[in-house]
C-alpha cells in the first residue's frame, strides 16, 4: 500500500520543473493558467527566478503547488499511472492544498488563487524582520515541550512542526527565539535560524488566520477521490466541511508531520511517493522510518521508475 506526498514550503528552486514546462504541452497551459489567475508571470519567476522573488512566501506557495500538480498530472495523463489508487494523499503545510487538488477536493484555479492569498497572509501578519524560526535537532518533542513550559515566563516560542525523529522546527519573534536559543545551547541542543522572514505555524499569524477564514468560506469544496491525512489531526480526514475549519487551524497550529507518517504506516502504508520539487519529505520519512519504500518525482526518469 502507498501514499502520495506533497512538499511544502522550503523545497523551491529556482527552474523547477524545467524539464516537464519544455517537454510537455499541459504543463505549458497549467503555467499560463496559473499567470492568468495571478495577474502575474509566476512561470517566469519558476524557471528564471531571481531566487529573492521565488522565496517570497506570497510566490513560493502557489509556485511549490504548481510544479507538484503538473507533475501529478503528467504522471497520469502521460503515462497512464494511476496514483489515485493510494491509500492516502498527505501534505506538508501549504502541501495539504496540493493534495487537496490532486485528489480532487478543489479546483486547480481555486488552489492557486488562495495559496497566493495565504502567502501573502502569512508574510504579511508580522512586520518584517520581527519573527522567524528555528530548527531544533537530536531531541524528542517531550523534551521540547517541557523546555517550553518552563520557560514560558521568559520567552513565548511555539512548536511550529514536528518533522521527524530528532528535527522540530519553533517559531516565535526573534528576541523570544534568541533566549530561547540560548537555553537549548545550556541544555546541549542543536538549534539553527532558517533563513525564512515570518514566524509560521504560531499564534502569531492570528491575522492570517482570520482572513484565510474568510477566503476559505468562498471556495466549494468537492468530493475528493482519496482519504486525506490532516495536519492538524495526523489522521484520516474526507468530509469537505471539516476540511475548511482544519485548514484555518492550520495557519497556527504545528504540522504534525511525524504523526501523520506513523498514522499512516501504522495503517499499512508501506510506500511513500513524493510529488514536487526537491527530497525534503522523503528524507523526513526515512527519518521516521528506514525500512519504508520512498520515491521523489522530480524529473521524467523518476516517473518511469515509479513502481505501485
């Protein structure tokens, strides 16, 4: 049994799905579609960057799902793989609305158009330069967690995601994540700044949180071909309605990415295809577990390799 992983946030690269915008014609006509909802040339942005324009959050969303649903679609459409028969569909972050048009719970316009407004959102909640992340590594969330609550008088810093074995990503404003900083050191655990320029996944983006609840209120959601995995819940998710109030929650709450993987191995998945730029989520898998099958498609060699 396998199921299908969409990237989030983190895996762009400047000419992304280079090889499959040249080679095929519905990847040409999903790039023009995706500039003609935005108003603006994304495509460019994709395959000739600069990369200060792709890593802007507000590009970076709809750019990460445009590559991973073209890719999906080649896989289907021009090679005749049916990637529908997984078990579950699952994203990381922004990666749950690739999984939701990909498995046919939204339309492909919708998606791009409301990841476009939940990056800039989520850029836009906290002034420039006050908040930002780190990555922890070689530690439990137990532990975190208990580091967290002892120091809540001192600093407010949140679990922004729980990625794998060992790698949890805090957010919080850069002064709270400097103490904490210094605290983990005192404790012997890694930590490292990660270049991004807003504190995600924290109450922080309560401003994002009440316009994506307006803006998801405006969209019709379908009924989707595939169980998904929420990040909220880190369990089985299928009913449309329930799936605009996760997707709110989303916005503050951490990713539950390790869980969700667990959830999903635990449930007889023992497959995981990853679809979209770069191996970040792969990698996390191996992490969770290193007996499990895992494959990225990133190129048209990839998908040949697929075997289900």
């Amino acid at each position: 049994m396998f199921s299908v992983i969409f990237p989030g946030q983190g895996s762009q690269i400047v000419g992304m799905g280079k090889e499959f915008f040249e080679k095929f014609d519905l990847v040409k006509d999903l790039f023009k579609e995706a500039d003609d909802v935005l108003g603006a040339s994304l495509s460019k942005t994709i395959l000739e960057g600069p990369k200060e324009q792709l890593d802007l959050t507000a590009n970076t969303q709809p750019a990460i799902f445009l590559i991973s649903y073209s890719i999906f679609q080649v896989i289907k459409k021009e090679f005749d793989i049916d990637l529908r028969k997984a078990k579950y569909f699952a994203g990381h972050s922004l990666g749950e609305y690739s999984a939701l048009a990909c498995s046919g719970y939204l339309d492909f316009k919708d998606t791009i158009n409301i990841l476009k407004k939940r990056g800039d959102a989520m850029q836009n909640s906290v002034p420039k330069g006050e908040g930002g992340m780190i990555a922890v590594l070689g530690t439990t969330v137990e532990n975190i967690e208990k580091i967290l609550e002892k120091n809540k008088t001192n600093f407010l810093v949140e679990i922004a995601n729980d990625n794998s074995v060992g790698q949890i990503v805090l957010s919080g404003k850069n002064t709270d994540l400097e103490k904490c900083s210094l605290i983990l050191k005192e404790n012997k655990i890694k930590n490292i700044k990660l270049p991004v320029s807003a504190p995600f996944h924290c109450s922080l983006m309560s401003k994002a949180t009440e316009i994506m609840k307006k803006e998801l209120e405006k969209l019709k959601f379908q009924k989707g071909s595939n169980v998904l995995i929420s990040n909220i819940t880190a369990d089985e998710i299928f009913n449309a309605e329930e799936l605009k109030g996760l997707l709110v929650k989303q916005i503050e709450n951490r990713v539950r990415w390790r869980e969700s993987v667990i959830n999903m191995i635990s449930k007889g998945v023992d497959q995981f295809i990853e679809i979209g730029p770069g191996k970040v989520l792969s990698g996390l898998v191996k992490r969770i577990n290193k007996e499990i099958n895992v494959s990225s498609i990133n190129s048209e060699e990839d998908i040949k390799n697929i075997k289900i």
